[in-house]
C-alpha cells in the first residue's frame, strides 16, 4: 500500500475514533468535565420558570470540518425541573472544543413555542457555563390595519411586528404575522377600510410593532407595544389616517 494513502488512512480512522455519535448521548462524566447549567423561563423577561420542558443540547461543527456541515451532534438532553432548570456535564469528543458552536434547543411540554439559542466561543473543556432560554407561551395576535387611503404614488401603510423570542434579553425578529415579516402596503397600492392579519404570537409578554406610515410625502414613524396574555387573543389597531405626534 502507498505510504501517502496509509498516512490518508491512519488520519481517518483517528478522527472517526475522536467523534461523537448517539452511543454517546447522555453519557455519564465524572471528570474533566463541562457543566452546562440551563434555566428555561417564559412570560415577560422570562421570569417564570417552565418546569418539565425538554431541553436538548447539540454541536454543530463549520462547513469543512470532519462531523460538521449540516448536520448536528447530540450531546445531552432532559427535562427541566419544578424551577425550570437543568444540568448537563459532558466530556469532550473530537474537535467541539475548538471549532463550531453549541446549540440549545427547547420546547414545552404545552402551549408553548419552541426556542433555541446558540452558544459560541467555548473553548475550555471544563467549562462551567451558565445560561438561560426564553420559551413563549402561546396567545394570538390580530393586527388591524385600518383606513388606508393613498393620494400620492409614494403612500404607504407597514407594521412591522416582533416579539421576544431567543435568549431572556434578546428580540428576536420572529414575526408574529402573516402572510409577511412586514405587513406592508406600498405606494400604488390599492385604498381599504379595513384589513386584519392574524397568527400565533408570545403570550405573557409585550409584542413589538414599527408602525411607518408616508402620506402626501410626510414620513410618520411610531413604535408601539402590547401586553398578551397566554392563551389569548391581542388586537393591535392602527390608523392610516392617525398622527402619532
């Protein structure tokens, strides 16, 4: 065999022996450890504890590198306790701690969204990190757009609606409506009285709405916000023909 392909050869193996696979899912570690410490909260700044959500944790290694690419590596996973908490303590396998990120994926046991949030930049194998993942109640969101009445080709009439969705401190551009990110109505579009987008949204929390309205060549900017709570159904009503100054 040609010394160039056994050297190919020997490398595989050593990097296949170094990766993780789903044999090692949860595996118990008792030293040389990383401690990932995770609190999932819901509700405005994620001030209450969700007890019994699932929490999985996962590498993702970049484009190029042996075991990364597109798909993840599973690490750990568990339920969360009463106080919305979880521990994971995993060793090392291969090159997690010196390329890629960690994800955090979390959904609820009901009435909730998913969420994720993604750790970068651990480096340390023994690592103590400690963290925490806003997960939303589900409420509905109805945004009424109303009186929209264009005189100029440049008139229009957008919500651009958000709610906190990533992280405990993070508003994630995760939007509440449909059938757009930007409920948006450009110049030469046509007049309405009345037009109502609905979909789901984060309850027990504010929602966030960018209201821009250009009319006869004035520009009116006006950001906005309202309470939902679970399991309800919010109306945000804004008029084309309102000033907000």
């Amino acid at each position: 065999m040609p010394k160039n392909l056994l050297y190919v050869l020997s490398a595989l193996v050593l990097l296949t022996g170094c990766r993780r696979d789903e044999s090692q899912l949860n595996v118990k570690c008792t030293s040389g450890c990383a401690v990932f410490n995770i609190r999932v909260g819901a509700g405005e700044s994620s001030t209450e504890p969700v007890s019994g959500a699932h929490v999985d944790l996962a590498w993702q290694g970049s484009k190029g590198v042996f075991g990364g690419g597109s798909n993840s590596i599973d690490i750990a996973n568990g339920i969360t306790d009463a106080n919305g908490n979880i521990s994971m303590k995993f060793k090392a396998y291969g090159n997690e701690f010196t390329d890629g990120y960690f994800n955090i994926t979390v959904s609820g046991p009901t009435n909730y969204f998913s969420s994720s949030q993604i750790v970068g930049g651990v480096r340390n194998p023994d690592t103590t990190l400690s963290t925490s993942v806003h997960l939303p109640y589900k409420a509905t969101l109805k945004i009424v757009m109303t009186n929209f009445s264009p005189s100029t080709p440049g008139d229009s009439f957008s919500v651009l609606p958000s709610f906190k969705m990533y992280g405990s401190t993070v508003t994630d551009p995760s939007f509440a409506t449909a059938p757009a990110s930007t409920l948006y109505h450009p110049g030469g579009s046509a007049a309405f009285d009345s037009v109502t987008y609905t979909a789901p949204t984060g309850g027990n929390q504010y929602n966030y709405f960018s209201v821009v309205i250009e009319r006869n060549g004035n520009r009116i900017s006006h950001l906005d916000s309202l309470y939902i709570p679970k399991g309800t159904v919010g109306i945000y009503r804004v008029d084309y023909l309102q000033s907000f100054q």
